[in-house]
C-alpha cells in the first residue's frame, strides 16, 4: 500500500504586461509518474515525451494496491506558492471496474455539491463534478485510468475547465493528468491535505494570474549600443576597416556587446517591475526564452487591482515603444501554487 503526501509552499516576488490577448493554454511539462507527482504548472508547459510516462504507468499499474491515504505539510514561511509540473496516476485495484479513474483539475472551497457540465476531458466531453470532504471539493470527472498524452485537445479542455471554474472560485489548480483511482482517495487525499489547501486557498482568495513577455529587437539595439557606446563604437570601425585578421577584435566586440546587452535588457526589465509593484500582489519572473525576449514574468492580481494593473501596463508600453508588450491572462495561480504528491509505502 502506498500514501500520497502533499506539501503546500508559498513563494513571494515580483514582476509585469500590453496588447492583452486571452488566456491560451500551453502542454504541461511533465515528469514520468514514479514514486512522485506533483501538481501544477499550468499546460503552459511542455510534455516531456509521453513514452516514458506510459512504461511508468504501465509499472504503476502492475502494482497493486488497496488503498491511498495522504498526509500535507504547510510551509508557513513562504507567503505564495510557486508550481511545480509533473503527473500523477494512482495505480489501480481490482475494485475499479473498467480501469477508470477520477481526474482532478483543481481544488476549490465549496461544502455543496457542484456541477459544471460536460466541459471535461475526452473526445466526448466528459461531465464535471465536485468531490467533498468538509467544506473542500475537488473538481473532478471521469476519465481512463492511463497516462493522459498532452495534446492541444486535451491541454486546452483541462484550461477549459479550470477557466470556468475560477470564474465563481478561489482555485488550487493540479497538473495536467492528475487522475486518482475512485471518489474515496480523493476525499482521503482532502482529508489528511486539508490544512495546507485550507492555507493555500486563504492566500489566492479573489487573487487572479496574468502573464507578460517583454521582446525587443536585438540587432536594433546593438545599433544603438555602437552608436552610444564609445569602446563599442570604435571596436566595429575597426572591424570594418581592417584588412587582415580581425579574430581578437572580434571577440573584444562580442564580449562589450554581450555586456552591455545583459545590462540594458536587466535595466528595462527592473524598471517595469518596479513600476508594476504597487498594483500586483506578487510576481514571479521566469527563464526568458529566445533572443528576443528579455522578460517572462507571472503576476498575482487581486481581482478588485485588475483594471488598475491593465492600465499600468498599457501606461508602461505607450512610453517604451521600442520594447513589444505580450499580456495574457486571467489564469489560474499556476506560478504561485504548488501542491506535491509523493506516494510512499504504507
């Protein structure tokens, strides 16, 4: 037998959007679902490869077992949770009839029985209900007891879903293919993991996410960079100019520009965070991706600051026009929550 436990963490910092364009949901990166799953990071998140996560189901699934039970620890410390991607299959027993299980899209504070509709995952939307311990539900449908593969149909019915849900409700959402066996583990997982999702739900009430990239034109600016910068200048000139070797002129060039490209991108991008400071809860600045983009940042709004937060943004794009703007959202907290499963051996 083994024991999910669940661990809430919370994490506190800062950062900022302009053309605001709706939510779109992104795969999941998940992690083959060993003897740990964790929960979640939006499907903004890309698949690792599902052909691990199916010989790891499959392994799952010749263990049996009769029941799961979970314990959660708080890290009160922290002020807001960070998400952390990977999946969870609970292996099945030969009490699930037909091998199906229960998909968890996210938890909610909610003590009556909730339904909403046949907005679920499956080629036939499947329909999505609520299940309780206290005054906690998780939402849930039915769904087969297998490794779920990240397609654009399956992402964006688990952001379906969770979009719907947050329209009413306080969300913790889970990770893309976090499917329990039966109505009983999840109640037992609420049960014993209560305390941290109470803790976590208290911390994101009426809170909302918004994401912003920050481009810019890389070649544009080492333009202006080699008109500025005196050392920079003078460096492709000689370049230019020279008719023999120009290797170490070209690596002192490489070096400055690099440098002052660091430099620059980190100015514009504490300068909007500073600026969206007082209108955003937290923020959380991820890994730019590409050459272009110089910032990747996640917000936590309260939803009475949302009108206020779309107009900092807007305010801060009119005055940096050399700078593109992306601005998407609302979301579920994905940056800003984290609930880990971890089975282990009753």
């Amino acid at each position: 037998m083994r024991k999910p436990q669940a661990s809430a963490r919370t994490s506190d910092r800062r950062a900022a959007p302009v053309m605001k364009s709706r939510a779109k949901a992104r795969p999941s990166k998940a992690k083959p679902a060993k003897a740990t799953a964790a929960s979640a990071r939006s499907p903004q998140a890309k698949s690792n490869g599902s052909s691990s996560r199916k010989s790891a189901a499959k392994r799952n699934g010749a263990r049996a077992s009769s029941r799961v039970a979970a314990r959660a620890t708080a890290d009160a410390a922290a002020a807001f949770t960070r998400a952390a991607s990977g999946t969870a299959v609970l292996e099945p027993d030969s009490q699930v009839t037909g091998s199906r299980g229960k998909y968890v899209y996210c938890v909610i504070e909610a003590s009556d029985q909730l339904r909403f509709g046949p907005i679920g995952i499956g080629a036939d939307p499947s329909e999505v209900y609520s299940v309780h311990f206290r005054n906690l539900a998780a939402v849930v449908s039915d769904a087969p007891l297998e490794v779920l593969d990240s397609t654009r149909e399956n992402v964006l019915a688990h952001e379906r879903v969770n979009e719907t849900v947050m329209r009413e409700h306080t969300v913790i959402p889970m990770s893309f293919g976090t499917i329990f066996k039966t109505r009983e583990d999840i109640v037992e997982l609420l049960r014993s993991a209560a305390e941290a999702f109470g803790d976590v739900l208290n911390k994101m009430q009426n809170k909302l996410e918004f994401g912003l990239k920050v481009l810019w034109d890389r070649d544009q600016a080492i333009r202006e960079l080699e008109n500025e910068d005196e050392d920079i200048g003078r460096l492709k000139k000689e370049i230019s100019s020279q008719k023999g070797p120009t290797y170490f002129a070209r690596m002192q060039y490489g070096r400055l520009v690099d440098s002052a490209l660091q430099s620059r991108s980190e100015r514009y991008v504490a300068e909007i965070l500073d600026e969206l400071r007082d209108v955003s809860v937290a923020s959380r600045v991820n890994k730019p991706i590409g050459d272009k983009m110089i910032m990747n940042a996640a917000f936590l709004i309260s939803r009475d600051r949302e009108a206020a937060f779309d107009a900092r943004v807007k305010s801060i794009a009119s005055r940096f026009e050399r700078l593109t703007f992306k601005y998407t959202g609302p979301w579920p907290p994905y940056n800003f929550v984290n609930i880990r499963l971890k089975l282990e051996r009753a």
